[in-house]
C-alpha cells in the first residue's frame, strides 16, 4: 500500500486489509484482492520507474526528528 493512488492497479491485498483489522476496522480478509510485487525490470522498462532525484523539492524533510510532541498535540 503506498501513501498515493497509482495510475492504474491499486489492489487491496490482504496485507493491507489485515493492517486495516489492526486499527478497529470489521474486515473481509478473503475479500482481498490478489496481489504480486512488480518486477522492476518490467517497470524500469516501460518507462514507469522515476529515479530518486525526481522527487526532490517535494514535502518537508524535518532537520531533526522531535523525540517528545508538544503538549499541544497530545488533546
């Protein structure tokens, strides 16, 4: 499962309905669609893989990981 919706093949495996599960979720595991890792050579092939430095300037890197959150955010 990844943080965005692809272009075309976005399965919910059985993985991501038992992590779902995890957090209070009722759900299906055998609903779950079948899914098998890319081969990247395919992808790198066709032209569907991007190199690491396409994505830079994109979201905030945190110059330093907070150990402890602000009160604040603990409501």
């Amino acid at each position: 499962m990844t943080g965005f919706v692809g272009q075309s093949g976005n399965p919910l495996s059985r993985m991501t309905a038992a992590s779902l599960q995890d957090l209070g979720y009722k759900v299906d595991p055998a609903a779950a669609e079948p899914y098998k890792l890319p081969n990247h050579l395919e992808l790198a092939e066709s032209g569907l893989l991007m190199a690491g430095a396409a994505h830079e300037g994109e979201g905030v890197v945190l110059p330093k990981i907070p150990i402890v959150l602000p009160e604040d955010s603990l409501a």
